[in-house]
C-alpha cells in the first residue's frame, strides 16, 4: 500500500515537521514567552512520532501478508 495514501503517515509528517519549527523557534527567538513553542513543538512532535510509528506498525503487520 502506497504511504501517501495512510491518513496516519501524513499527519505524522505534518506534526512532526510542525514540532521541529516550533521547538527551532522557541530556542532562537529572544521573547522571554518562548516556553509555549517549545512545549507545543515537544507534544505536536510527540504526537508526529506517534503516528508514524502507528502508521510503520500497519503496514509491516498487514491483513494483506
């Protein structure tokens, strides 16, 4: 099955990607606010790492095999 087309693989890549920014820009901004970046950045890419292992985990132990 093509990854493209499992929903969980696309949203992990899109918060994952979402998380590096936000974790990037709250260690380089100077704004004593910047904790909020970093702890959305740390669950968006936690929650990233999720559904790509949710995603893996699908498609190594397929119905289909």
């Amino acid at each position: 099955m093509n990854k493209l087309f499992d929903l969980r693989f696309v949203i992990g890549c899109f918060f994952l990607i979402i998380g590096i920014l936000l974790i990037l820009h709250g260690f380089i901004s100077s704004e004593s606010d910047q904790t909020v970046n970093r702890w959305c950045g740390a669950f968006f890419s936690l929650f990233g790492l999720v559904m790509l292992l949710l995603s893996y985990r699908s498609t190594t132990n397929g119905p289909n095999e």
